[in-house]
C-alpha cells in the first residue's frame, strides 16, 4: 500500500467511525446515514483497488478510471444542486406564506400594538 492509501484509509475510518456515534446519537437521519457509509465503503474500495476502477471505466467505455470518477462526481453535484435549489425555492415560498398570514392577522388587529421598530 502506498502513503496516500494509508492516509485516505485512515481517514476514511474516521468518518465511518463518525457515522456510527451520529447515528447512535440519533442525530442523523438513518436511511441519510446509511447512504454516507454506502458512499465511505466505495471510496475505501476505490482507493484499495484502483484498478478495478479502470476495469470498471473499460466496461462501460470510458477510457480512465478517473474520468468515471469525475463524471460521477459532476453528475452528482448536478443532482445535488438541483435538489437543494428547489428545498430553496419551496422555503421562500414557505416564508412568503408565513409573512402573508402575520400581515393579514395584523391588519385584522388594527394595528394597534407597536411595531418592534416602535417598541425600541
């Protein structure tokens, strides 16, 4: 094994050993947790084999292993940007809805109390 395998190894222990308190401590969504190991587990597997990666690359007609590497990771990071840009979008509509309600409820008030920009 080279340095770098020893390094990355050891670091990849670490975080699975995270994953196991996170999820023992209930902090962590399971199923969210178990897809973190899952991706932990094939990165052990391609840093401790990288020339099954190459195989693998081979087989579905990519020349190099790290190309498939790094097509997976952009296609990922794609999923994952359109995924959080609509938790975005579902959140401002969610903070409109909740500033249109306390509008309504203050003009059904009348306004009366003060304002916190009166208040201080």
């Amino acid at each position: 094994m080279t340095p770098f395998q020893w390094i990355a190894i050891t670091f990849i222990i670490c975080a699975a050993c995270y994953e196991l308190v996170n999820i023992r401590q209930q902090r962590a969504v399971r199923l969210l947790a178990l897809f973190r190991g899952i991706i932990w587990f094939a990165a052990a597997l391609a840093i401790l084999f990288p020339n099954q990666i190459g195989r693998l690359a081979t087989m579905v007609g990519i020349g190099r292993g790290a190309d498939v590497i790094l097509y997976s990771f952009v296609l990922i990071f794609m999923a994952t940007t359109f995924y959080f840009y609509s938790r975005y979008l579902r959140l401002q509509r969610q903070i409109t809805d909740v500033v249109r309600y306390l509008a309504i409820q203050e003009a059904a008030r009348g306004g009366d109390e003060p304002t916190l920009e009166e208040q201080s």
